[in-house]
C-alpha cells in the first residue's frame, strides 16, 4: 500500500499544477479521495442528491466552495467530510491537478487525497445520491470530445458506467488518468462543459 501512495505522489510532484488567475470567480475544491481495496485503488465517485438546488442528480467527486481562508486542501478534506464522513488530515493531501474554471462562476482546484484502505463511509442524504467506488481501471480509457455550436472549445466525454461524465468531473477524472497513470502533461482547463451545465 505504501508503494502505491508514492507512486502517486511521484506521479503529481512531477506535475507542474496550473492555478487559474481569475479573481471573478468564487473559489472550490474537489478531492480525488483513493482508496486501497484487495483488488486495486479505486476512487470515490458520487451522484449528487436530486434534491439540491445546484446540479441534481450529476456526477461529482465530493468538494464545494472553499470557505474565506481555506487552501484548496482543506475545503477538499472538508466537504470530504460533511458529505461523506470521511475525515482526512492534512499528510493525506498527495498533490493538486489543473485548476478549472466552470461555466457557473467557479474555479475548481482538484486535490488528490489518500484514504488509504478499510475506510467507513457515511453518506450524507442531503447532497449524495448515490456513492461508487470506482476501480481506476475504469477510467484509463479515450473520452470522447464533441463540437457544439456554443463554443470553439471541446466538450470532453469520459465513458463510464455505460454513459458520459461531462466536464467539469469528465476533465478532472481525464487529466488525474494522463497525470498518474501515463505521466503525461494533459492540460484540460480549456475543455468545454455541456450546454446545460452553463449556469
């Protein structure tokens, strides 16, 4: 288990995180949260809860708004734990991907964060739908990437689950598997989100 956390860390000491200079944007953190399970690492997906007001019943890993004076770690860790009972400190903090700004005024800074392994999850009802624990074999795969009339950008697709996750998850999932899985240097900031998640 020790080996597969500082392979991850190599991976991301490596890369070079690209914070997103725009102060027009209220600032959020997402944690990519692994998990060492018999067969593999796996991470921690959820669907959001149908009755939120943002974003019902999409794909999201746990994060949120950060709160006046967080790093971009502790907001993770915390929303971690409110919406999934998971407390982490801070030496479970491996490293940070691209920040990304959304269409609906935020900028995302991905934190990648070892659970290490027998982790007791508790969902909160109020904002997780559904909680998937995810084998990161399942996302080393090509995403798709759509043109729309809207935007020069494209929309990136990420297969999973027989179906689509669009970005900003899509291209936060995407990068973390060109990043630690391949060592590549895939930049995704530019990548589009779908039309009806532009508000």
């Amino acid at each position: 288990m020790d080996t597969l956390r500082e392979d991850v860390a190599a991976a991301l000491r490596r890369f070079e995180h690209r914070p997103a200079d725009r102060p027009d944007l209220k600032r959020a953190a997402v944690g990519i949260t692994l998990v060492a399970e018999p067969a593999g690492l796996v991470f921690l997906l959820t669907r959001r809860a149908t009755t939120l007001r943002g974003n019902p019943g999409q794909w999201a890993l746990p994060g949120g708004r950060a709160e006046p004076g967080e790093t971009a770690g502790e907001a993770a860790r915390r929303e971690l734990s409110e919406e999934l009972g998971l407390r982490l400190g801070p030496e479970a903090e491996l490293g940070l991907l691209d920040d990304y700004p959304t269409r609906s005024g935020y900028v995302i800074t991905p934190v990648v964060l070892w659970a290490g392994s027998d982790v007791e999850l508790v969902p909160n009802p109020d904002e997780v739908g559904e909680l998937h624990r995810v084998p990161l074999t399942q996302i080393d795969v090509e995403p798709r990437f759509l043109t729309i009339p809207e935007s020069d950008a494209p929309v990136i697709q990420l297969p999973l689950f027989g179906r689509f996750v669009h970005a900003p998850t899509g291209a936060v999932l995407h990068q973390f598997r060109e990043v630690v899985l391949h060592g590549r240097d895939t930049r995704v900031a530019h990548m589009e989100q779908p039309v009806f998640a532009w508000r």
